[in-house]
C-alpha cells in the first residue's frame, strides 16, 4: 500500500532537478491505475523519487526499472526495495540512460509511469519518441499548461509546433488534474496527468520527418501573421508562391491548420525543391 511508503521531509527537494515529491496516496493510486498493468509487463520509472509510485507497481507488474538522478533518493530506495529482485535501481540521467538494456531485456513493449521533471519535460519526451516502437502506453504527470499544449487541437491558443510533433508520434488523452497540495513541496500551478499512446502507424504518410517539423516551426515562428507573411522568408518564395497560393489558403494562420494540412503545404514546398 503507498500509505505504508514513509515520507521523509528531512531529505530537502533538490530545486536543480525540478523535485516536487508525490505525496498523495489517492493520486499515486490513480497514476497505477491508469497504467493498466498487466503482470508479465516491464515498466520503466522516471524519477521515482521516495518510491510513492514504485511501491505501488512492484505487485502489480515483472519488473520495474527506477531511473533516478539524485544519489540521495538512490540510497533511499535502495533501502527500501534493495533485496526486490523485481525492481532495478539505476543512477543515472534519464536523459543521457541507454534504455537498450531494458529493452533487451523486456520480451515485449514496455511502459512509462512517471511524474516528469517539469522543466525537462519535453527532451524526456522526445527521447521517448525516439524509442516509440518499444513502448506501450506512456502515463505522466506534467503541469496543466503542458498538458494543454501536447493536447490542444487547430484553433486554440495553445495549439503549435509542439503541438503538431507529439501528435503525429502519439495519442494524446488528458486524464485527470492534481492540485499542489498534492506534492511536496507544493508547486504553485496546477499539474495533470495525460496518456500518451504511440501510433501503430503515423496519421499522415509524410517524408523527411525532420525537415516537416522544421517547416511547422518556422509556419509558428509568428503565431498571429497570415502564413503567406510568414512563408515569404522561405527563400524558394519567389519561385512557388504564387502555386502554393492557388492550393492553399495563406490568409490563414498556422494556429488553424491541421496535421494533414500542414504536410499538404509542405509536400508542395520539397517538390518544388527538388
């Protein structure tokens, strides 16, 4: 049970890797929960901090693999779980961890239960991206507005580049909300908790996937300009406006156009470079 997880506040959060420990056993619950576990299943933990959630996991799963940063929380849980043959404590940086180990070792697609670091939220989620066709389902805690971002759809004003990359990787649902007083210490804004499932196969057939999601970046480097005054720093412009104009409407802006619309523009822009 999370209650029996003791909560020792004299191990003082380290502002430099953005901790706000999960103190709430409801939440925590909740987390596990939607993780949906199945018992032959490997899940992977990003900062597991004083094992509110990994506690929880270890009957309901094979394995859980807790990456931690911190060398203090590392002892802590070390401590706790150290004689758990089903849980493997690692001292690392999620972001620089070689995750080939575990997927070597997982005899199917693993999942992510985390309560992300918020300020590196978006480098861990594009490191998970990157290894997509392991994973399963992805359930992470995130603040609101990030939340809001990675699910927001054509116009709204959250929508953007983000917005478009995540999307065409993953499924992205939003799940339920958790207050500060939820953490310790508490944050002052409100965080959420959202699944992100992997594409079986992306929505939309595209080609050089890293120039796309450039030119999605450059369509929003001036959120609230028509996307003719933004494409005219294209420097094949001259070359291919007066066409695109005749395909697509540039008095928009890039807030209102959708994933498909987007590889449409930009499917007419690499022809033209060719």
């Amino acid at each position: 049970m999370v209650g029996s997880v003791s909560f020792n506040k004299s191990l003082s959060p380290q502002k430099k890797y953005g901790q706000n420990f999960l103190i709430s056993p409801a939440v925590a619950e909740r987390i596990v929960n939607a993780a949906e576990l199945g018992s032959n299943e490997t899940v992977l933990e990003i900062g597991p901090g004083k094992g509110v959630l990994t506690a929880l996991m270890t009957d309901r799963c094979r394995k859980v693999w807790a990456v931690e940063i911190d060398p203090r929380l590392v002892e802590t849980l070390t401590t706790m779980f150290g004689q758990n043959e089903k849980i493997k404590i690692v001292n690392h940086d999620i972001l620089q961890y070689d995750l080939d180990e575990m997927i070597k070792e997982s005899d199917r697609p693993f999942r992510v239960v985390a309560n992300l670091p918020y300020n590196i939220t978006v480098p861990i989620l594009e490191k998970l991206i990157d290894c997509r066709q392991h994973i399963a389902s992805i359930i992470v805690m995130v603040q609101k507005e990030m939340a809001e971002r990675l699910s927001a759809k054509p116009g709204s004003k959250d929508y953007g580049s983000l917005s478009v990359f995540v999307q065409y990787h993953l499924k992205v649902e939003k799940l339920f909300n958790v207050l500060p007083g939820s953490f310790f210490p508490k944050p002052k804004i409100t965080s959420s908790v959202i699944k992100l499932t992997p594409h079986k196969n992306p929505p939309v057939t595209l080609e050089g996937e890293a120039d796309f999601f450039n030119f999605v970046r450059l369509c929003f480097s001036q959120r609230r300009k028509m996307l003719r005054s933004v494409l005219k720093q294209h420097n094949k412009w001259e070359v291919i406006g007066n066409r695109i104009s005749d395909e697509v409407d540039l008095t928009r802006r890039a807030e209102t156009m959708n994933l498909s619309e987007f590889v449409k523009l930009y499917n007419i822009f690499k022809a033209d470079q060719r």
